[in-house]
C-alpha cells in the first residue's frame, strides 16, 4: 500500500475543519440533550379516520393541567383550517403542544417561536413551550395541502397570568 | 493543441439528446420560477396565466419550476456529461452503446408520461410528491421510468469502466472517469430509497391495489433519496472544477490525491443522512436524528476539502498568470472567459450554501427554518447557483464541441452569467431572511392573509431577483439554442482542457482505486443508520386511506 500524500496546509485545513464540525456537534447535542432545546417527539399514533371517537381528541383545545403552569393543547389540522383557530394561555406556563392531521400532511410554525413540527396523518407530534411574554403568536401551516394552504392560520393569545380565565 | 481523442459523431448525438433534454425542461420550468417569485412582490400573474390555460395554479407552476428545473434538467445534464467523461477519460467507446440508448430512451419516455399528468392539472403534488395526497399513477410510474433508466445508463458505465480495467491492469483510472461512476455510485445507492417508496407504496396505493400506506414511513424512504440527490448535483459540479476549472484557468490540479479521497468520502457518508429533512417529523426517534445530523456534518469535510484543493488550484492558475500577492492571483484569473466566471461565480455563493447548510444540519437550529422559505433560499444558492451556473459553464464549451458550432455571443454570455450571480444573491438573501422571520416556503407569499407589513421590503426584494433571473435565464436559452443550430460553423474542433495533476498519477495510492472496501463500508454505514429506525417504522405501520380528492 502506497501511502498518503497529504499537504502540509492542507493538513492543518482538515484539523481545523475537524475541530470545529466536533464543537458544533457538541454545542448542539448539550443543546438539545440537556438544555432542552429539542426537536419534537411522537407522543401516540391514531388512526386520523377515527380522532372524533378518541377521547383525547373528541375535543380538541387547551386544558389545564396544573393552574398557571402546565398546559396542554391538542391541535387537530385538517385542510384547510386548524381546529381550534384560537387559543389563549398565561404567560409563564410550560405549555405543551399535541399535534396531528386528520387528512392530508400539514405544518405547524408558531411565529417568533421555536415551535415548528410536520403535523402526519396516523402521527401526534409533542413539543413545549414556555411564553415569557403576552402578545398574540400567529401559528401558520408550512407544509402545501392544497389550494388553501396559504390561507390556513390560526393564534395564540398570550395573557397575563392574573387575566387567564377571566 | 490537439485533443487526444476524439468522440465519434453518433456519440456526439447521443449526449447533445442528452443536453438538449435538460436545456428545454429548464426554458419551460424557469418560466415559473419568477412567476412565484413575482407573486410574492405581489405582481400576481396566476389569473393571467389560468385564463390563458398555461397554469391552473401557483402550485402547478411550482410543480413544473421543481419537477423540471431540480430534477429534469440535473438529470439529464449530468447523465449527459459523465457519458462524456466515461469516453473521453476512457479514450474508448462505451463497451455497450445500446444499453446506453436504453436506458437514455427510458428516461425519456418517464419523462413525457410524468409531465403529461403535470401539464394537465392532474399532479400539482410538487417535487416531493408527498402522499396521502395522490397522483394518477401513471405519474408515478413515469418517475419510476425516470430513475430506471438512468440506472441503466450507470450500468453501461460500470461494464465499460470494467473492461477498461481488464485491459489497463495496475494503471489509475483517469480522474473524470473514475469520478463520474462514483456519482452514479452514489446515485444508484440514494435511489433506492425512492424506488422502494414509489414501487412498493405509492404506486400499488394509487392503483387501489393496497387501501392506505404509513406517512411517515413514505417520507422516510424519500428523504432516504432526497438528501443524497443534491450531491449527486453537486459532484458532477465538482468533477468540473477539480478536472476542468484548474486548466481553464491556466493552471493545474492541485492535488489529485485529494481528490480522489473526497469522492470516496461522499460515497461513504453522504447516503445515511435523510433524518436531518425530518427533524421536526414525529415519527423518528431524537436520538437517531441527532445520529443523522453528525453524520451530515461529516459530509462538509470533503466540501472542504474541496475548497481547499479546488482554490489553491486556482490559485496556481492566478500567479502563473501574473497574480502576485496575497490576493492579486485571483484578479489574475479570466473573470471574462464565460466558461471560467460561470464557475468561479457558482463556487462564490456556494460557500453562503454551505453556511446555510451546517445551519440545516444542526439538529435543534432546524426549528427555527424547517418549511420556511430559508430552505428554498438556501439550495437556491446550490443547486441553482453553484450547481446550474456551472452547468451552465460547461455547456458553453461541450455545447459547441458537440455541434461543431461556435459558442454564440460570447459577450452575452458573460453578461448572463453575471446577471444570474447577481439576481440569484438578492433573491436567496431575501429568502433567507424571510425564513428566519418564519414564512413559509411553498406558498404563495402575496396571497396570504397572515403576512406582517414589516416583510414587504424583502418580498419586493424576492421579486427583483425574479426579474434578473427571468432574463438571464432566457439569455441562456438563447445562446443555447444559437450555438446548437444556428451558429457558424467552428473551424477546427473545441479544445476539451482536463488539467493535468501536479504530481505523477501513478503516485495515488492503490487503495483510492479500489471500489470493494468503499462500497461495502457505504452500504454498511447506510443499513446501520436506517435499520432501527425503519423496523420501528414498519412494524407499527398506520394505514392511512387517500382522501380521494383533488385539492388543488
């Protein structure tokens, strides 16, 4: 075996370009692992033909699972519109997001947020998310379902913790 | 100087088929891309166009600037080009024209059956075909034809390069031979995931032989292909600069050897990478999307090293030239030899592509762009720039070798490819931009009701970009077909200039000539990375039944 000639800046090139792709994997992987900032999970499968009959999705909606600090939201996405179209939810609390489709493929991007998972029929994407802020977040559909796609949006108003629920 | 060999006429036909199929999918398909372009700027011509019957939609017009642009014309082109390498390198004929013909013919006829369902309104599905929503079939089965048929030409590749082998033993293959089965190595491996989608679920669903098929299982198998697909873009791109570009530019290769290893390394590791498209898909398990993004992130050192071999060759050229300094050698180089800009232009904004890419790939980083119109931004400075203006650069001396012809309008020529890097840096800066404000891709910007004031400025911007690209791209299809057919007849034939390497050939060692140890670790490293996440896939399948209608 012949062996490999490899110039001596061309060297240094490759060990820089080593070194820093092994940072950004790190950084990324302490990123996601241990600080939370990660991508979205599968929480169940359901038949999206039958989400009407599943108790959990009967009814889509925000529910209260500790007052002022856990939440939940199921979100059904058909075309073309999001079920429910409007959402409100305190500031400060850890809310989670259940996602799936009752047709075709959507998305689901909440603005100036992180919040982003490709919404699959027979799949229910989980991803959290704690709003610091009051305001009102647009949620929108980023993946093409149609004619109607470009009209499919919905909002999450953000309130105060003390005006929640009234 | 007098080319070594010399291709034969009916060998000349057959790859300018091939050049004339990707030169007519990219006239039609370019016509839409500044059309959505325009829509966001809000200039909506759709109306115009669906009363005139030339598109029914934005989203067919997307589906034919996708279908043709991303997929015909990179196909065929390159398909067209490594032919050319395999004989040209090879200094022989291909051992079986024939299959060949077969295989370039097939293609053809998936082509035309795909695009007859496309033109008719009746597969606005886009590039990606995603199910449940469904296409008649024969759509389907025009893109099996499609990659079928380019498996066959692969073929015909590796049964020549063999022969080859048998009558030159212990000799190193020629760089733009060996470089040109690689890519349809990596071809061939990257297919198969799509093939396995569309003959196994899409085409027996949109029969009605099977009732439903899993979701996320289909975009497993496509993004199998998908990602591997912009490489097999890209390396032919590369086969250009590494063998081509240096003597082009007055110079040499810098370093074979180097060259040689990155092929080998996209062949490895550039397969088993498809979760870093389904980042946000819930079916996939976190751990082997994070697996998939390290080994994305892998892929950028051969791109390194490319840059590092392909800019120190330049770099050669440069002072042999008079280029003195730290930077005088590349003012030096033909920045007026439209052959040489298209691709130094190309490689320029490949480097943003790149930035953009690591970005992609970065596993959590993905949430803020996935879906937003940052993706359509950023493989527009890719496939679009640095893979198409080098194309581009390639034709403006294969076309006139081909033909017989000079290159027409050389000074157009020039001007066109400027314009192309210059329209092309507005419009992907915009895009990106708009995508970290999270719009989102594949949509028609201009109509939809949730867009802030604040985004107007960049969306006008998409649209100048639109206008430049409009222009420049119908320059080229001018030059294009005047230097196919109307041109004045050259004198004597082109030059092809394939740079010599700096140090002797022979001096590569044996083992970047050898296929068996590569392939085996690339198909190893490919079942090691899909294995789990596909048994987990199939065996808790969710059917899920088309909902039979037609939404667009």
């Amino acid at each position: 075996m012949s062996s490999l000639h490899i110039d001596r800046h061309e060297k240094r090139w490759i060990t820089i370009s080593m070194v820093l792709l092994a940072a950004f994997a790190v950084l990324i992987g302490v990123a996601g692992f241990a600080l939370g900032v990660q991508v979205p999970t599968l929480e169940q499968k359901v038949d999206p033909a039958k989400l009407d009959q599943d108790p959990k999705w009967s009814n889509p909606g925000v529910r209260e699972i500790v007052p002022g600090k856990k939440y939940e939201v199921y979100i059904i996405a058909q075309t073309w519109q999001f079920t429910p179209r409007e959402i409100v939810v305190p500031a400060g609390a850890k809310v989670t997001f259940y996602v799936t489709s009752r047709d075709i493929q959507h998305g689901f991007k909440v603005l100036n947020t992180d919040l982003n998972v490709q919404v699959i029929p027979g799949y229910v994407g989980k991803l959290s998310y704690t709003f610091d802020q009051p305001g009102e977040y647009k949620f929108i559909c980023t993946e093409y379902c149609g004619l109607g796609h470009a009209a499919m949006f919905g909002m999450i108003k953000v309130v105060p913790p003390e005006e929640f629920g009234q | 100087m007098q080319n070594e060999y010399t291709l034969t006429r009916a060998e000349k036909r057959f790859i300018g088929w091939h050049i004339l199929v990707a030169v007519s999918a990219l006239a039609i398909g370019s016509f839409f891309g500044p059309m959505q372009a325009f829509n966001y700027a809000g200039w909506n011509f759709y109306p115009k166009l669906r009363e005139l019957h030339i598109a029914q939609s934005y989203y067919q017009g997307l589906t034919l600037h996708g279908v043709l642009n991303a997929v015909v014309w990179t196909t065929f082109f390159i398909t067209g080009f490594l032919t050319f390498n395999m004989i040209y390198g090879l200094k022989r004929p291909l051992k079986y024209p024939k299959l060949n013909a077969f295989g370039f013919w097939m293609m053809v006829v998936g082509l035309v059956l795909a695009a007859i369902y496309i033109l008719a309104n009746k597969a606005s599905v886009l590039y990606t075909f995603y199910p449940p929503m469904q296409a008649p079939w024969p759509f389907y089965l025009g893109l099996v034809l499609l990659v079928v048929g380019s498996w066959i030409e692969g073929y015909g590749f590796y049964f020549t390069l063999h022969q080859w082998k048998k009558d030159n033993p212990g000799v190193r293959t020629p760089f733009i031979a060996f470089a040109s089965v690689a890519t349809m190595v990596l071809w061939q491996l990257a297919t198969l995931g799509v093939a396995i989608e569309t003959l196994f679920m899409l085409l027996p669903w949109s029969m009605g032989l099977v009732k439903g098929i899993d979701i996320q299982l289909a975009r497993t198998f496509f993004w199998w292909f998908g990602h591997p697909l912009v490489y097999f873009w890209l390396l032919p791109a590369y086969i250009s600069w590494y063998a081509y570009l240096p003597r082009q530019a007055g110079g040499k290769l810098y370093s074979e050897t180097m060259a040689r290893l990155a092929f080998w390394l996209f062949i490895l590791l550039s397969v088993p990478v498809g979760f870093h498209h389904q980042f946000v898909d819930p079916g996939v398990a976190p751990g082997w999307k994070y697996i998939h993004a390290l080994l994305t992130l892998s892929v950028v050192i051969p791109s390194l090293m490319t840059l590092f071999t392909v800019v120190a060759s330049l770099e050669y050229a440069g002072r042999k030239r008079g280029g003195k300094g730290l930077m005088g050698w590349l003012a030096a180089l033909p920045w007026n030899d439209p052959v040489v800009a298209a691709q130094l232009l190309g490689g320029i904004l490949f480097i943003f592509g790149g930035f953009g890419g690591i970005v992609n790939a970065s596993y959590n980083t993905n949430l803020i762009l996935h879906n937003t119109a940052w993706v359509p931004g950023h493989f527009h400075l890719t496939v679009s720039t640095a893979v198409t203006l080098t194309f581009m650069g390639i034709s403006f001396w294969l076309v006139p070798y081909l033909t017989g012809r000079e290159l027409c309008c050389r000074k157009a020529a020039l001007w066109m490819v400027y314009l192309w890097f210059i329209g092309m840096a507005i419009f992907s800066q915009a895009m990106h931009s708009l995508g970290l404000l999270g719009a989102p891709r594949r949509t028609p910007l201009g109509e939809a009701p949730y867009i802030p004031a604040e985004w107007s400025g960049l969306l006008l911007r998409v649209g100048i970009g639109g206008i430049i690209l409009f222009i420049a791209v119908y320059m080229y299809i001018w030059i294009m077909v005047h230097t196919a057919f109307f041109a004045k007849k050259a004198t004597k034939e082109v030059e092809v200039q394939v740079a010599e390497a700096m140090t002797d050939v022979q001096l590569v060692p044996e083992w970047l000539d050898a296929w068996k140890p590569w392939l085996v670790g690339a198909v190893a490293l490919l079942v090691v990375a899909y294995t789990p996440v596909l048994i987990d896939l199939i065996s808790g399948m969710v059917p899920v039944v088309a909902p039979g209608m037609k939404l667009w």
